[in-house]
C-alpha cells in the first residue's frame, strides 16, 4: 500500500507543480498590469481646492521669518505645489511649467494665468 502511495503522489507531484507555476505567472501578471494602470483623475474642483491650499501654504512658509527649516520645507511645500500644478495642467489641456521641480516662477505664473483662463484660479479668493 505503502508502495502505491507513493506511485500516486510520483504521478501527481509534476502536475501539481506545473499548476502552480501558471497559478503564478498569472498573479505576478495581474499584479504588474494594476500598477501600471493609470490612476483615475481628480476632479476638477478637487485639483482647485489643492492648488489653492498648497500656494497659501507655500506663500506662508515663504513669509515666516525665523521658521526652523525653511528652506527644507519651502522646498517640499514647492514641489508639492509643482506636482499638483502639473496635474492640473495635464487635465485642462495646458502645458506645464518646464524644468521639473526647477520651473521659474515665470513659467510657474504663466501655466497659472494659463488655468485662470481654462476657469481654474489657483490663488485664493479673499472672503468679503
């Protein structure tokens, strides 16, 4: 009996083996098709209210004086902005700043005037 067990198990083992390969060759496909799948988009109003909260934010670290770590945080707070303003840019059809996170504030003025005119102003409006 001993004998024939092990017969089966001999038969079954390659089978069982090959079904595992594909099994993971299918999963490692999936998993690599879902983290190039594009992000869905933010809605327009979504992409406002983030551009306007990052510029104030970026407009108050700029203006602090004595702030531990300004540079590092106006660095972080600028790059954030620029990444949210390039996504935006991207939805309404509007080339972006150039230069990356390096952009001039020229060419950062001209993509916002851009989006002013598409109905997105990034400044915030003062309160009456």
């Amino acid at each position: 009996m001993r004998t024939f067990a092990l017969l089966v198990l001999a038969l079954l083992l390659p089978t069982a083996a090959g079904y595992a390969i594909v099994a993971a060759v299918r999963v490692s496909r999936r998993l690599a098709e879902s983290r190039y799948r594009p992000a869905a988009a933010e809605s327009p109003e979504r992409l406002a209210a983030d551009l306007r909260r990052l510029r104030a934010r970026l407009e108050t670290t700029e203006a602090s004086p004595g702030l531990t770590a300004k540079n590092n945080r106006v660095g972080i707070l600028r790059g954030a902005y620029l990444d949210a303003l390039r996504d935006a840019c991207q939805q309404l059809g509007v080339s972006p700043p150039p230069g990356g996170d390096r952009a001039c504030q020229a060419d950062i003025y001209q993509a916002e005037a851009a989006l002013r005119e598409r109905g997105l102003d990034v400044r915030e409006t003062a309160a009456h």
